[in-house]
C-alpha cells in the first residue's frame, strides 16, 4: 500500500475537500458521515454481482468518476486499463489520491460527457453512474455513449423519481389517443427548472420506466436490473436511424489562411 501514515492520510483527504465517495483508504474514510450512510459501496454490494468478478483484458471506462469508487474496484477485479474522467477539477484530485493510496494504475482526465468522441476508443466495460439527471442534455449522452466508447457492456445508474410501474408501451399511437401519457407506468422525464435537495445541477429525472426506454433509445439492450436504479446494458444496433446530434467542428480548408484555420482549432464563433 502506500507509505504515507495513517495521519497523513486523513490531513490530505481534509485538504481534498468533501467527498461524495466514501472510501476506505489504507483505514481512513474519505466520508465517514454521508448522508446515504456508506455509499457508493452500500449500493456496489447490491449488483457487483452482476459485473463479471474478472476483468482480465478487458478495458473500463468511467464517466463521472468522482472520487474514483468504481475505477478501483474495476481494477481490483484485473481490468487491463481503466479511465475515469469528470469535469470537476476537486473529483478528479480525490480519485488521483485515491488511486495513489491504493496503489491502483488508473488514468484519470479532465472531460465532459459530450466530448466523448475526444477519447477515440471504445471500451469494453462503460460506467455510467449517477450523471444523467446532471445532465440538460441526457439522451444526447447516450447517444455520444453508443456512438464512441462503448463496445459491449454499460453499467448504468440513475436517481428516479415518480412510478417504479413499467407498463407496455405499444409501438403507436393514433394522434388522438392521449390516456396513456397519464398512465403511471408510461416513460415520464421530470425536469427541474430550479433547485432539487439543494442542487441546481439536478435538472431531469426519469420514473422507472423513462429510464429503461432511453436506453433502448440509444442502443442498449438491457440484459440485467440487478438493483433498483441500477441496469446492466449491452451495446446493440440502434433502433432507428437518428443517431447523436450536436454541433461539428467547423472545417478547416485548406485555403482559408492562418486567420481561419486557427479560429477553426480554437472553435470560436461570432
């Protein structure tokens, strides 16, 4: 493990600041006093079965790694590589601790969910674990998801909200019928125009049954829901054609000059 003290331990998990994963470092808690009491771990004990105990190979990606929870445990269960990005400059200084105490060869990179494509690789195993409802943009995320970085399996995790009903939808609908958009079971995305439990980055939730239809949306055919939030995925042909949708880069002609070729690599606009 590593050869800081236990003391120096606990000064820089203080100096780190608040940690959203509670983890154990060499006896040290990172968030001994969570409000979701051990959590992320209190959850993981709940579906780490259903993520296979051998990772030999095989490569992981974390989207919205946090504090690194997920990322150590992939790689405690011998997963070639791991990478866990965020967006969040104190997470990813936390994971780098976390990482460098449990003695775990992880890279981690500052990245939004939308710049995915940035990566250039596809990943075996994909985490995606309480980001959707962060998100003003979820099923573009999905979308970036199956369309860059996921090859095989998708560990997806969101907060819900609402009915935990799924009832059957049919494929259509005549333009008059309009019970079934009361129904409780029917994929219903709860926005949030200002604040929920003290967050302004909570901006959609999904019931039950939204979460399962985006993610067949996108891609995904579910093959496990081993937890109540919880959905282990596997990447499967679209179900229609429209795929992601977001601004491309403009491009650069040849003949453009300097002026335009850097306004280009910059990506600035007006």
């Amino acid at each position: 493990m590593t050869s800081l003290t236990t003391d120096q331990i606990r000064a820089r998990v203080a100096a780190l600041g608040d940690w959203f994963h509670n983890i154990d470092l060499n006896g040290v808690s990172t968030a001994p006093n969570h409000f979701l009491h051990d959590y992320p771990n209190v959850k993981w004990r709940r579906f780490a079965h259903a993520v296979p105990e051998d990772l030999s190979g095989l490569t992981v990606l974390d989207i919205g790694c946090n504090g690194g929870f997920y990322c150590i445990e992939m790689k405690r269960r011998g997963a070639e590589r791991v990478v866990g990005i965020d967006f969040d400059d104190r997470y990813l200084a936390q994971a780098r601790f976390a990482a460098e105490v449990t003695r775990q060869d992880i890279e981690f990179r500052k990245l939004s969910v939308y710049d995915l494509a940035r990566l250039g690789e596809r990943f075996d195993v994909v985490f995606f674990m309480g980001v959707l409802y962060h998100l003003r943009h979820p099923l573009l995320a999905l979308d970036l998801i199956h369309e860059h970085v996921a090859r095989d399996l998708m560990i997806f995790q969101s907060m819900q909200r609402g009915s935990e009903t799924v009832e059957p939808v049919r494929a259509d609908y005549d333009f008059r019928q309009q019970d079934h958009f009361n129904a409780p079971g029917y994929p219903k995305l709860h926005f949030i125009e200002h604040q929920y439990s003290g967050d302004w980055t909570n901006w959609w939730v999904p019931n039950a049954a939204c979460a399962e239809a985006m993610l067949r949306s996108a891609g995904f055919r579910i093959v496990e829901h081993p937890e109540q939030e919880v959905y282990v995925c596997r990447r499967v042909a679209r179900p229609t054609e429209a795929g992601a949708v977001y601004p491309a880069p403009p491009a650069i002609m040849p003949s453009a000059g300097p002026a335009l070729e850097n306004h280009a690599k910059t990506g600035s606009q007006g």
